[in-house]
C-alpha cells in the first residue's frame, strides 16, 4: 500500500516538472532559432517569471526517488552518470544565464548560453528516460532524446503563443507546428521500437492493453488538437493545454504497460521500496513541502498571468489584466 502511494507521489512530481520545465526548457530551445535579440529577450523574460518554481520538482523527484526506492536510484544512476552531469551542469548554467541576460538586456552571449544549455538538458533528459525506459542501448537513449527535446520545443512554442504578440507569436506558432509534428513522429518511433531492447512494453491482459489504448488514443486527440490550435489566432492557451494532456497522457501509458516494473528488466515497485519506518518519515516532509511547492507554481503564474509583450522600443510592457 505505502509503496504504491509512493510511487504515485513521485509519477506526480516526474509529470509537473516534464510539462511545467518541460515549456520553460522548450522557450530555451526557441531562443536557438530567433535572430532578432529584442524578441529572444521577450522570450527569456516569459522564462525569468517562472523557472525556479518549475524546477523544485526536479528537486523533490530526485529525493523522493533517492529515498523513496534507493535500489533503483542506486541501480540507475551507473548507467546514467554522463547524461545527468551534463543536466545539472547544464541547469546551472541555464540558471545563471537567465538572471543575467534578464538583468543586463541585450546580453547576447548569456541568451546563447540560456538557449545552448536548455537544449543539452533536454537531451541529457531524453537520454536518462531512454536509460529507464529501454535499458542500454545507445541508439534509443538518443531516440528519446530527440523526442524529449522535441516536445519541450513544442510546450514552449505553444505557452509562447498564448503569451506574447506580433514576430515573437508568429514565429513560435510555425515552430510548435513543426516541432509538435516532429515530437509525435518521434514519440510513436519509441514506443514501436522499445519492442526490440531489453525492455519491452507488457501489454498481456485485456484491462491493460485497454488502459494503453485508451491514453494512447487521449495522447493523440491532445497532439492533433494543439496542431489544430496552433493554427487559430482565436486560441490562446488552448495549444498549451492541449499538449499537457497529451503529455501525460503518453507518460500514463508508459506506466500502465510497466507496472509494477519500476526500472527494467526486473526491479518492482514492491522489491525496490524503502523500509516503512523511513517512507512515514519521509511522508511528513514530503507532505509538508508539497502543498508549498503548489501554491508558489500558481501564485507565480497568477500573478504573471498576463504575460508581457514586446514594447514598440523593444523593451517589455505589461500586458493590461482582464
């Protein structure tokens, strides 16, 4: 029992920092195709708002596994060494370059580093799903990788659209267009192909295979209507909301044709669980720490939720509240 609502604690905080980082990330990446610096400074300036509270749940995703299954974090972090220095280097530098291209505008070089290092973390993040998911094998850790970054490309695109206007809107609606495309192109190569590693999906049993099905099926309804959305001028937060769903909805599938498989080929949720003694231990201050960590995430996107537009000077001006 405690094992399994522990384990649904830390898909619940794996899902709010893929979607919450995972556009803020993708912004990043966006930075890396615009020429114009005043509009990848509106960009950065979406980022500035929100980044730290997006990333607690990195942070408590890491403990909670740590703590939580430390067999399987001892298991994984071997094999996964290189891509997860390369994310936490790359989060750190992302973390200093956004606080200094927000404050010194037009820092070209550190809206470089910000974009340059938002990518290497989301592939160094593909790179660590693929571990996880497939086990070994090279080729589809970079598989994912160019999955994982893809579908950061298009949350970003598609929270940029709903929040910002004229070249910067343009320009990140043609981009979540071709990069939700390319992240479903991708996404589906994984899932065909995780057959042929050490790691294959269990769909046995018709209540599993149907609850597959059906997210998969959510996941695809959530993909075409943000490329429906995208399009529409009318449609602002619907991309963004749109995409969530098909996000998670991915990420749920995956789980209903792994568990109780926590990390391939053969360690459980049950056989990986810490003792009871340390998981109510950790139960108090998880659940001290939880509630807070929600409340900055909606206070922060309350409080900006209008957004700020590109100023005719090329500076920022705060949108009017409606």
């Amino acid at each position: 029992m405690m094992s399994g609502i522990w384990f649904a604690l830390i898909l619940l905080c794996l899902l709010m920092y893929v979607v919450l980082d995972g556009y803020d990330l993708g912004i990043g990446i966006a930075t890396l195709l615009e020429r114009d610096a005043r509009h990848r400074f509106e960009m950065l300036e979406q980022v500035a708002l929100t980044w730290d509270g997006n990333e607690t749940w990195l942070v408590l995703l890491g403990v909670s596994l740590w703590a939580g299954f430390p067999p399987a974090f001892g298991t994984l972090l071997p094999h996964a060494y290189l891509p997860l220095v390369v994310m936490l280097f790359s989060l750190i530098v992302r973390g200093v370059a956004v606080e200094m291209a927000s404050q010194a505008p037009p820092g070209i070089g550190w809206q470089r580093a910000f974009g340059t290092a938002s990518l290497t973390a989301s592939l160094a993040q593909g790179a660590v799903l693929g571990t996880l998911t497939g086990g070994h094998h090279v080729w589809f850790s970079v598989l994912t990788a160019s999955a994982v970054a893809c579908g950061y490309l298009a949350l970003g695109c598609a929270y940029l659209k709903g929040k910002t206007t004229s070249g910067v809107r343009a320009r990140s609606t043609r981009a979540g267009i071709v990069a939700t495309l390319l992240a479903t192109a991708l996404g589906t190569a994984c899932l065909v192909t995780v057959g042929s590693t050490h790691a294959p999906l269990n769909l046995h049993g018709p209540g599993r295979t149907i609850a597959f099905a059906g997210l998969l099926l959510f996941a695809t309804v959530g993909a075409v209507t943000a490329l429906v959305t995208l399009r529409s001028a009318a449609s602002d937060t619907l991309p963004f909301a749109a995409l969530a769903t098909a996000t998670v909805a991915l990420a749920l599938a995956v789980v209903v044709a792994r568990y109780p498989v926590i990390l391939p080929p053969a360690l459980t949720v049950s056989g990986s669980v810490a003792p009871r003694t340390t998981m109510a231990f950790l139960a108090v201050g998880i659940g001290l720490n939880m509630p807070l960590i929600l409340f900055y995430n909606w206070f922060a996107h309350h409080a900006f939720r209008g957004g700020r537009h590109g100023a005719p000077d090329g500076g920022l001006a705060p949108q009017a509240q409606e």
